[in-house]
C-alpha cells in the first residue's frame, strides 16, 4: 500500500523518544528527553505538553492513563488528556526504561537499568510481581495480549519470556550482542507479541525480525529485508495482528505482512536518523515514528488490506535480473500485496524521494515503482509510472568541467595584506615602510637599512596611502580614490637637491593607481583602466601605455621596468599571467613582451622583483624562485625552492631580496602563515640557490648544478657590460676561473667513468685553454682517441678566436692609426724578425726590424700599410697583441696551446692565429736554415691566408735576404732577446739530448727538446716563463736570431707580450713523448 | 684575576648584529669581519657590537640561549642536579650583563632574563662554596668539578687559595718533624 510520510516535526530535545497513540487514535503521544509529555491531534498542531520529570525515557498510554518512566526512577502516572499526576506506580533503584500496559489495560509491566522487570497492577500499585534473572539493564518489556506471558530484552543478550503468574523463566534466547548499558546497546530491541490471536513473538535481531511461535517457542520464521542493513530498533504489530512495522537504526522503516514474510512497505527517515519509536494507530491505518533527535513522523494511507491480484507483469518493464535484488515476493511471480494499487494513492514525490538513492533496480523493485505498476489498470499504472520517473530522471545537467579561477589581486612585492592594522608596506633591499591603519590614527613610518641613504621618516597617512616604493632616492606612495577625491600618487624625493623634496599628482577620475615601482630616476604606475604610466622622479610626466590586462605586480630596476599582469581567466586555480620587460634607457625597447609567465601548477604570484644586479625574478606562491636566464633566450630558470627548507607545511618564507653575488637569497622565514607580523621585528635570513638538476646527490650532478649555477649567476656580468655599466672584471674572471675548473672536474670524473664521448662534449665547453689542460690530462691517462678529438676541438676553437681576434682587430686598427705611425718610427732599429714573422711574411713584406712593442699595446695590421716592415712586424705583433688582450690575463699556458695546435694545424694545412702564426715560425725554424724560402712559401699560403699572395712572394724574397744579414745581428739581438722559457730549459738540457742522441741534426735536437718540455710540469714552464719574463723586460726583443744561428738555433718561439711566456713548441701534440 | 679581566675576555665571543651602515671586508689581527650591509645579520665580537651600538650603527640580536623559556629550564635544571649543569655559553654572565646594560632595547624581556640569570648565578656560586667547604673538611687531596665557568672560578680562586696554603702552613707546623718551624712562603 502507498503510504504518505509525511514531513517530520520536531518534538522533543534530542535523545530517545517514545511514541504511542491513545485508545481512540485519536491522538498521538510522545515523550521525549526534555521531560515532556507531549499530545498531538495531528502532525501539523501545536502539541499541549505535559511535563512529567526532567527526563522521560518510555510512556504508555491506556483508559486515561499515561505511565512514564521518568528521571527520577520512578513510574508515575498521569491522567490523560488532562496530565494530571495520578500517583507513582512504582520505583527502581535506577530509572525505567520501558513501560508498556497489558492488552486490558490492567497491569504495566516495567523495566528499568538495574535488571529489574516489574509487573504491578494498575489498580493497586502494591501489588507487583518482580521479575529477577536478567543480568543487564533491561531494554524492553512487552505483554502476552493473552496475560500470561511477559517476553523482555535486555543488554545482557538475552531475550526472556517468562510466565509472570510463576515469576519464571519459561525460554531465554541469547539473540542480542552483550552491552552494559541502555545507551550503549546498539539495538533497543523492542519486541511485539502479535495482538490478537497471540500467537507469534516478533523479536528483533539485527537487521531481521524473529518470529517465534508461543507455547513452541520455536523460532518459526524471519522477517527480513534485503535492503536492511542496520539494526532493527523497534518493532510493532498493526492491529489487525497482520502486519508487522519496524524502525531501524538508520532510520528506514518497513512494513511487512507476515503471512507471506513479503515487505509490503519501505520508508526512509528524511535525514536518515535512527528511529527509536514507533506506533500504529488502532485504526491501522497509520504509523507514528520517533527518531534518536526528537522528531515525529507519520506513514499515512497503510492498512488497507492486500487484495490477491495475480502479480502484473510487470517484469517485461524492468530487467530480470532485478530478482535477485527484489523481495521474494516478486520472484514467486505472485505478488498480491503490490496489487493494492488501485487504489492509486500515487503519492509521488514525498515515498519516491526517499527511494532516489536506492540503485535503480531497487526501485524497480521497490514496491511503491511495483505497486503502480502492478495495477491493472495501465493507464494508472502509466500515468504512475511516469510521475513515477519523472522525479528519477536527473535533475537538469550540472556543468562538471573546470571551474575559472579567481584572478589574483594586484598588490606590491615585498608587503603584507592590506587588510591588516599593523602592515609592512614594502620590505626590500633599501629599507621598510611600515604602515599603521587602527582606529586612532594612520601613520607611515620609513626606515632606511643603510641609515646613510636617510634618516627615518614618520608622516602621518591623512590621504590613506595604500601602496608603497622605496627606492634610493624617493619614497614613492599611492592611496585609492574616494567618492570626493581622485586617486593620488605621491612622491617624497629626499635626494633632491633643491628645497622642494615632494610631489603629488592625481589621477584621472575613475583611475585608480593599482601597482607602483621606482627606477633610477622614474616612477611607473599601473592604474585600473589598464595604462602605465612613467614619471620621472622628479614629477614630469613621461610616455604611457596600455597593458594587456590588470597588472598584478611590478618592478622596477635602475632601467628596467618589469610588469605582471592577467593574459586570461585561469581554470581550477590556475593563474594565467604574462609578463613584460621593458627598457627605459635612452634606446626604450621591450626585451620580453607579453610572454606567459611560467608559474607552478594551481600557484599564483607572491614576489616579483630584480636581483641587486638586475636580473629579472620572481618567486611563486608554491616557494619556486625563477630567474631570468637571458643567455638561454629569456626563459625563467627555478634557483631555488623554498620550501624545502621548510620544516612544517604551514612555514613559508617571505622573499625581501634576491641577490647574485654573493648568491643570497635574502627572506624572512614565517611559522604558520605566509607573511610577518610587524612585531616582533622579523630577522632576515638567508638561504642558498640550488638549481633543481637531477641527482644533486651524486658527484657529477654536484658538479653539474655548480656549474650552471656559475653560470646563471654570472649572465649579468655579459649583460651589464652590455648596457654599458661597468663590470667587475675581477669577478668576472674569477667567475670564469671557476667555471673552467668546475668543467675540468667534470672531465676528469668523466674520464675516470670511461664516458670519453662526454669528455668531448664537456670540452666543447671550455675554453681555449682548459682544453689544452684536457688534452694533457687525457694523453696522460693514456686516452689517445679522447686527446685527438679533444685536439681537434682546440683547433676549432683556436681558429673561432682568431676570426674573433680578427675582428677585434679591425676595430682596433681604426680606432688607433695615429699611434701606429709614431711606432713605426721607434722600431726603425728593429733588426730581426719575430716570429710572428711569420704571419707578416704572409702578408708580405720585410720584416727586418725587430719592432719592438711593449706589451699589450696596440699595433695595427693593415693590408694596406704592409708596405712597411714595422708595419708587419707590428702588425703580427698587434695581432699578436690583440690576442693577448683578447684573452685577459695572459698566462703561460696560454700561449703554449696556441702555439702547439698552430703547429699541428700547419701540418694539417689550417689558418691559425698569429701565436700560431709564431709557433707556425718555430717549427720553420729548424727548416728555414736548410731551405728558408720554400717552407716559408707553403707555410705562408697555408697560414694566413689573410692577405694576398703577392705579400707571400715578398716575404719569400724577404725571407731570402734575411738568411744571410740576420746572422751576425742574430748574435747581438741573441744576446739582447729575453729568453723564453723553452730557451733556458734547452740551454740545459740541451748537453743531455745531444748525450742521448748524438746524431740528431739540430733540428731534431730542437724537436726532442720541445717534446721533452713538453712533458714537463706546467710549474716548470712557469718557472722558465718567469725567468724569461724577467730577461724580457729588460731586453729589446730579439726574434730572429735564433733562426738563424747555427749554433744558437734555439727552437723557441720568443714573443713579444706577455703571452709571449710560451715554453713549448710542440710540433707533433699527439705525440707527447716525441 | 680581576673581574674587569675575565670580561675583558669575554667580549671576544661573538654576536649576531643588523648594521646599518655599508663596509666592505675588514682585516683585523684577531680575523677577518664583515661585510658589513646594511639590514643583513653579520657576526661580529662583542666588544665592537657594543661600540656599534652605541654609535648607533647596528641592532643587536640576542643570542639563541638567551630566552626565557631556556632559562627558565637551565635554572630548574641546575637546582635539581647536584653537579654544575653545562652552561649556555661559557661567559653566560658577562655576556648578560654587558648585552642587557647596552642594548636592552634590542633584547625582548631583558628584565626577566637578568632575573633568571641572576638566579642560575646564584645556585652554581652556592653549589661551588658547598663544595669548597666539603672540600676543605673533609681534606680531599683532588676534586674536579665540570662546567664552571671563568668568573665563577674567580670569584673563589683567591679566597680558596690562600686559605689552602694557610692551612697547609699550620698543618705543617703541626708535624713534629718541623718544629724547626721552617716553612717556605708561598
């Protein structure tokens, strides 16, 4: 039968409650945990209460009589329906928990917390039979409608019916789980014998209801329900003795018919809360229930007894294999209760809702679906159905994508929220602005880190500034507008110079400024209608634009300006930001404009800012700080990830400033939120950068992050230098030093894990230099293939840094011709040729003199002025000069490598520099005595194949006159001619080669000798560069003698400058032994 | 030793200062100091924190054992043991007197600590004299006492020492071998 439930309404406090319906139905009564006794007529009428005790915990109601079992231990009675108190029936030694009168109304038997069950008269409440055996707080108590038998439960797990003439037991089943108390049971178990004929016990157990069958005492049969799942609290027989009502913890309610055991009904409790009380109207056609939390409901439109219409097929509209999940009532085909429907109580929503969370098959299978189906008549059943489904199909279709995410706020790097009383302002590098906004008064205080820059400054806030810059040379303020008064942007220019050390503008109405920055001499401010503007510091106004969404942040840098703002909305907590980077030097241009901001997953932006350097970053709210890499194309590189130093989830650091040298990350650690509280003063501390490379643990990844941190780290020095600042060269090269050897760590580990292809492709990032250290390292540990790629890559390099050199060169022949000329005058004298002779021979012309520069000045080569032999002298020299400038500190080293892979390179047929050029000379040396010109010839049009071929023939014939002249000069410049390292390492040990091998030709003599020096210790070169040195600057050069001294040839290469420490001619590099 | 003595040494430990003046690197004969930048913590001797401080050139941060609540637990800790407990730093007292005398402002609860100071001052000194006397009554020939530091070492060293070598004299007077009364001095 369709029943309605009616919407529940609120009775009593939480707690238990008890629910009855007096003797005509008319009424319904609850009590409750507040002590009241409460009368309803109907669910929509305001109660009349009685107030029996301070709690109520059972009541019964019969001829005008209410019994309660109430907090004080007692069981009173109440006339009804006036409440009248009538007497106490009787009393425990704890409080009653269930009262119930018998069918006649004569008796009322009790049971309470202490193991008692009572029986006691109605009439004379003397007369009571105690009823001894349970060993737990009683639950429940019911009456044989035939007055012979008591059945209780209680918590110690049994349920007992005991004969109350004899006070005995008669049959004590242990059905229940074991509790120590009413409260703790998770079933109250109240049992029903069935009215009437008496012939049944309803007992419920867990989820099913027992059946017991009286005199037998057999447990005849089991109520139960697939869909029960929780504990049956309560169970009540109709009236009628036909059917069996029970409420379950979880508050489903089921109504079954008990000659076919089928479920006839099905109701949820509205909120799901257990009920604990339940009532069937004497008319049958109504059940009251209570739930745990004080509320009364109603099951309307039950009782009307099932008639026996064949089941309807109703299995054709639904699955077949609902039956497993259908009562057995559906799978026996006959199913006579369903068919009730016709009487189309087609209540809807208010039983269909419920059953909305059952599956689909249960409601097909629920009755209330069934029954409308049941009905013969279709159209009924039709018409069901469908309001039936109606309320099952989906409500309309939720949007399930992605949700847009709330762009963040504009705010300034570097301070608090806004909404706070005591607020920094701006936190960086220069000092701080505090601001104090309490009801008293609003005030700004500046404080200056270096208290050099200014004293500390406290104004009052009278215009409510918001937002503040501090920069070394202003403080720079912006309030928002009111309804009077426009936004204003005010500047306080302590480092001006005249007597006016403030200015205000306003902006325009409906502008508000939203983000502000100071630069080396400008102001920018990014107002709501989506313009920056730029103001110099000192007021004038200067150029604006539009930017391409609502700023979130800025920066400003010396003359950089950096600008984040919203490209687009972002999903799912996602912020979508670009950024632009702009140049306001005297050539304005945008270096980064408008790409997207790279941020970590669902994070937004909470500092952007310069490095003290320059350098562009920002850090995100996920504590990733990212750097502008500009070598690598202006893509932001993560440095650091703070978090990892955090200990808890909730620690974060609040970024002030990030510096590059030394490698500071300078922010103030928070425990629990995201920003510092102004007091207590927070300290600053500093944390390290740490590219997040791959295994950091290990040695090479160790290596691998120092080495791009390095270089990271040091991008500002090329881009400084580039902007025309000055740059610390010392760092610089001190940087470069650093990175070389980290390279050459790397190698070395590389070679050691025989991953020779990675040594090559480490070099390739070296310099010149190290590479030759490489090489060196490498044919020492025997690794020839490694050595010869590894050459080949030094030649490569030597000839990149020519064509560089080259170019160098010719930008400095421009920029310094008057000079060369008075040059040329002082080397008139010049006698011999150096060895970059070599180079002019290739260019041309005699190269008599012995030019003599000092090193590191400039000297031109000219094609055009080679005419002239200082000219070429000092045009190989310059280059030669060039070079050594062009590689910095010129060091011993670096002069042998060149030297070396100019020689290969002349084997092999290769331009080379013009040490090359020198060394190219060395190794003619020893062949220029025998046969001067020709070698000269081919080395000349191999080498520089600079300048045309008539030079070469010039030299050729140079070359030929300088055999003869230069000999005897060859002995005073000889004397004269500092002597390179490689000299007076040969003058030693020349006896021992000439001992070793006594029929070398001189030549050869040389070549030994420069393989062995080779071999030795770069300390030793050192040691004989600096002898040398020390000979050079106090001789004039002399570079020619040597090749043309029979005797004296000395295979050295003696060079003017510095560089010019080059020991070693190597003429075969990968041979080191030769 | 005189007291200005040990706090003369006590003023070479060191303490974490905020400057707010611009230095490079500075050379001195004890070690190098500095950079100094201004708003960047840098560890410095105390005696130029003080003189900082006092030129108004720098905050001084206390140092990490000088908290309430540490030195609350370091004074129950030394009243329950009997032996001297280590002690936060081995011129705790000084550094407390000459930290709290010139730059209170820059050391939260600077009255409380004093206090607490003061007390855990007072228990050791009193531990010490107890041990001094059971020391004497007792003529122990050694003792060794751990976690004592310099000022409190010298508030007893001349006390204890000349009552020593009295007592070694007339102890000495009192064998019979030197009723030649010949005694050296000390």
């Amino acid at each position: 039968m369709p029943c309605e439930r009616k919407t529940m309404r609120y009775g009593h406090s939480e707690g238990h409650t008890e629910v009855c319906f007096d003797d005509t139905g008319k009424f319904i009564v609850t009590c409750g945990n507040d002590g009241d006794v409460r009368i309803w007529e109907n669910l929509d009428d305001d109660p009349k209460f009685i107030t029996v005790g301070e709690k109520a915990y059972s009541l019964a109601l019969k001829n005008g009589k209410l019994v309660t079992a109430s907090s004080n231990n007692t069981v009173q009675i109440h006339t009804f329906p006036d409440g009248d108190p009538d007497g106490i029936l009787t009393r425990f030694t704890t409080n009653a928990t269930h009262v119930t009168f018998n069918s006649s109304g004569s008796r009322v038997a009790a049971g309470s917390s202490d193991f008692m069950v009572k029986v006691v008269e109605m009439s004379d409440s003397s007369q009571q039979k105690t009823l001894r055996g349970h060993e737990a707080p009683v639950l429940s108590v019911t009456f044989d409608p035939k007055d012979e038998f008591l059945a209780s439960s209680s918590c110690d797990g049994s349920v007992v019916v005991w004969n109350i003439e004899d006070q005995t037991q008669v049959i004590s089943w242990p059905l229940l789980q074991k509790t120590n108390d009413v409260s703790n049971a998770s079933s109250l178990c109240r049992l029903a014998w069935q009215p009437g004929a008496a012939k049944l016990l309803a007992v419920p157990v867990e989820s099913k209801v027992h059946l017991y069958e009286r005199g037998s005492w057999d447990h005849v049969s089991t109520l139960s329900d697939d869909l029960l799942t929780q504990p049956l609290n309560v169970v009540v027989w109709s009236p009628c003795g036909r059917f069996l009502a029970a409420g379950s913890v979880g508050g489903f309610l089921n109504v079954w018919d008990v000659n076919s055991k089928l479920c006839i009904e099905r109701q949820k409790h509205e909120k799901g809360f257990t009920v604990c009380g339940l009532a069937w109207s004497p008319s049958g056609s109504q059940i009251a229930y209570t739930d745990t939390e004080g509320c009364l409901g109603m099951l309307d439109g039950l009782g009307t007894p099932p008639t026996d219409k064949p089941a309807k097929d109703y299995d054709a509209l639904f699955d077949d294999d609902d039956d497993g999940v259908m009562d057995e009532g559906l799978s026996d085909g006959a199913s006579p209760v369903k068919k009730a429907v016709a009487a189309d109580d087609e209540e809807d929503d208010d039983f269909l809702m419920p059953l909305t969370p059952f599956a689909r098959h249960a409601d097909t299978g629920s009755l209330k679906l069934g029954q409308d189906k049941f009905g013969d008549d279709d159209d009924d059943a039709g018409s069901a159905v469908l309001a039936a489904a109606a309320p099952l199909l989906p409500p309309r279709p939720v949007y399930e994508g992605p949700l847009p995410s709330a762009p963040q706020k504009a705010f300034q790097p570097g301070s608090t929220p806004a909404h706070l009383t005591h607020r920094f302002m701006m936190w960086n590098s220069v000092g701080i602005v505090r601001g104090y906004n309490d009801e008293q008064d609003n005030a700004i205080d500046v404080e200056f880190h270096d208290s050099a820059v200014h004293h500390a400054m406290h104004l009052t806030n009278s215009l409510g500034h918001a937002l503040a810059d501090l920069s070394q040379e202003a403080v720079l303020l912006a309030c928002p507008s009111t309804d009077e008064l426009a936004s204003k942007l005010q500047c306080l220019h302590f480092s001006s110079w005249d007597t006016n050390k403030e200015w205000m503008v306003d902006l325009p109405q409906g502008e508000d400024a939203r983000a502000l920055c100071l630069g080396q001499g400008w102001a920018a401010v990014a107002t709501s209608s989506l313009m920056l503007r730029l103001f110099s510091v000192g007021g004038v106004q200067r150029e604006m634009f539009s930017l391409p969404g609502p700023v979130v942040c800025m920066a400003g840098h010396g003359e950089q300006l950096l600008i984040a703002y919203h490209r687009a909305t972002g999903f799912d907590g996602e912020q979508v930001l670009g950024v632009q980077l702009l140049q306001l030097s005297r050539r304005k241009r945008q270096i980064i404009s408008g790409e997207p901001l790279p941020l970590s997953r669902r994070s937004h932006l909470s500092w952007l800012g310069f490095t003290a350097e320059g350098t562009p970053c920002y850090v995100d709210s996920d504590g990733v700080v990212r750097m502008l890499n500009r070598s690598l194309g202006n893509t932001w590189t993560p440095v650091c990830n703070t978090r990892d130093t955090c200990k808890s989830k909730s620690d974060h650091y609040w970024v002030v400033g990030v510096h590059e040298n030394p490698q500071q990350l300078r922010c103030i650690p928070c425990k629990g939120s995201r920003y510092p509280p102004t007091l207590p003063r927070p300290a600053v501390a500093i944390l390290p950068f740490k590219l997040p490379l791959c295994q950091t643990s290990t040695e090479k990844g160790q290596m691998e992050e120092q080495f791009w941190r390095s270089v990271l780290f040091h991008n500002h020095h090329s881009f400084l230098s580039s902007s025309g600042y000055e740059v610390d060269e010392e760092a610089r090269s001190q940087s470069q030093k650093e990175q070389q050897e980290l390279l050459m760590k790397m190698f070395a580990l590389s070679c050691k894990l025989e991953r020779e292809f990675r040594c090559v492709e480490l070099a390739e990032l070296m310099t010149h230099n190290v590479v030759t250290l490489a090489i060196r390292y490498a044919s020492r540990s025997r690794r020839l293939a490694l050595a010869q790629r590894l050459s080949e890559l030094a030649l490569e390099k030597a000839s990149q840094i020519q064509e560089e050199e080259e170019e160098e060169e010719e930008e400095e022949k421009r920029q310094t011709a008057g000079y060369s000329g008075h040059r040329q005058q002082e080397e008139e004298e010049g006698e011999e040729r150096e060895e970059e002779e070599l180079r002019e021979e290739e260019e041309q012309q005699e190269t008599e003199e012995a030019a003599e520069t000092k090193p590191g000045q400039f000297h031109f080569v000219h094609s055009s002025e080679s005419e002239r032999s200082t000219e070429a002298a000092e045009s190989s020299l310059s280059v030669f000069d060039v070079q050594v400038l062009g590689s910095g500190k010129p060091s011993a080293s670096s002069g042998q490598p060149r030297v070396t892979n100019i020689l290969d390179s002349m084997t092999a047929g290769r331009k080379s520099a013009a040490l090359g050029g020198s060394a190219g000379k060395s190794s003619k040396n020893p062949v220029l005595k025998p046969l001067a010109p020709r070698p000269k010839t081919k080395t000349q049009s191999t080498l520089l194949q600079l300048t045309g071929s008539n030079k070469t023939k010039k030299s050729q014939e140079s070359a030929e006159p300088q055999v003869p002249p230069p000999a005897p000069p060859a002995e005073n410049t000889e004397n004269q001619r500092p002597k390179t390292g490689f000299q007076l390492w040969l003058e030693e040990n020349r006896k021992s080669i000439t001992a070793e091998q006594p029929d070398l030709e001189e030549m050869d003599v040389i070549k030994e000798a420069m393989g062995r020096f080779r071999a030795l210790s770069a300390e030793e070169r050192n040691e004989k560069a600096s002898d040398e040195c020390v000979e050079k600057r106090f001789k004039r050069r002399d570079y020619s003698s040597w090749r043309f001294s029979g005797e004296e040839f000395k295979g050295q290469i003696s060079f003017r400058g510095r560089s010019a420490q080059l020991k070693t001619i190597h003429f075969n590099k990968l041979n080191p032994n030769s | 030793m005189d007291p200005s003595e040990v706090e003369f040494l006590a003023e070479k430990e060191m303490v974490k200062i905020i400057p707010n003046f611009s230095l490079d690197k500075i050379y001195l004969i004890g070690g190098d100091l500095g950079p100094f930048n201004p708003g960047l913590p840098v560890d410095v001797p105390v005696w130029l924190a003080l003189n900082l401080k006092q030129r108004q050139k720098c905050r001084v941060i206390p140092p990490e054992w000088m908290d309430v609540e540490k030195l609350e637990e370091m004074r129950e800790l030394e009243r329950k043991e009997e032996a001297f407990t280590p002690v936060p730093s081995p011129y705790y007292m000084e550094l407390t007197k000459l930290l709290l005398n010139h730059a209170s402002d820059n050391i939260p609860k600077a009255d409380e600590i004093r206090t607490l100071v003061k007390d855990i001052w007072d228990t050791r000194i009193a531990k010490l004299r107890l041990s001094a006397d059971s020391f004497i009554s007792q003529q122990e020939a050694h003792a060794k006492l751990d976690n004592l530091t310099l000022m409190e070492i010298n508030t007893i060293r001349a006390f204890f020492l000349d009552s020593l070598n009295c007592m070694y004299k007339l102890r000495s007077n009192l064998q019979p071998g030197s009723a030649t009364g010949q005694f050296t001095d000390f």
